[in-house]
C-alpha cells in the first residue's frame, strides 16, 4: 500500500461507531441522554422555570421534577403532555413517557 494511503477493511468500524457500541454495551446511553436533557433544561423549559428546578432524573423513560415553587409546581403538573413533546420531539424518538412532579 502506498504510503499516505489508507485502505479500511470491511470489519472494522468507525471511531464514531466504536464509541456508540461501547456507550451502548456498558449500559451508559440512560445517563447520556439524562445528562443532555439537564444540560439543555433551560432551552427545552425557558429561563424562569430552568432558575425553579432543583432536581431532574429520568430513569426508564419515566422524567421526575422537583420545583421550588408550588404555584409553578401545578402549572408544569398541567402541562406535562407538552414537556413530553417538547424533550421527544429534540431527540427525534420516545426519550420520556411519563412525568412525575415532586
């Protein structure tokens, strides 16, 4: 093979790929995917309820929250279906089926 030139074989995969399967075989994408909604919380809810938030997790699709403020508390319990929306429709698939407001 000439130098400088580089021949990939059929087998072996890209660095991109490589790094999916090992996130994916050690059971890592849950927390990937969790640590993206908590990093981009502000976007996907707006400034004023992101400053509200004390926690997020999601564990199995299932998104939990805990506000500081009651009144805000019931009005993210009215538009749960909408967050839902909102966070799978960023992702492009069913990330969250369920929220539940602490």
């Amino acid at each position: 093979m000439p130098r400088g030139s580089y021949h990939r074989e059929s087998n072996e995969q890209s660095l991109g790929d490589a790094i999916q399967h090992f996130i994916n075989a050690m059971g890592l994408r849950p927390k990937m995917i969790e640590a993206e909604i908590i990093a981009n919380w502000e976007d996907i809810v707006g400034k004023m309820i992101a400053k509200h938030t004390l926690d997020l997790s999601l564990n199995k699709k299932k998104l939990t929250l805990r506000f500081d403020n009651a009144a805000l508390k019931q009005e993210m319990s009215y538009a749960k279906s909408k967050l839902m929306e909102n966070i799978n429709n960023r992702f492009g698939k069913e990330i969250v089926d369920q929220v539940v407001i602490l």
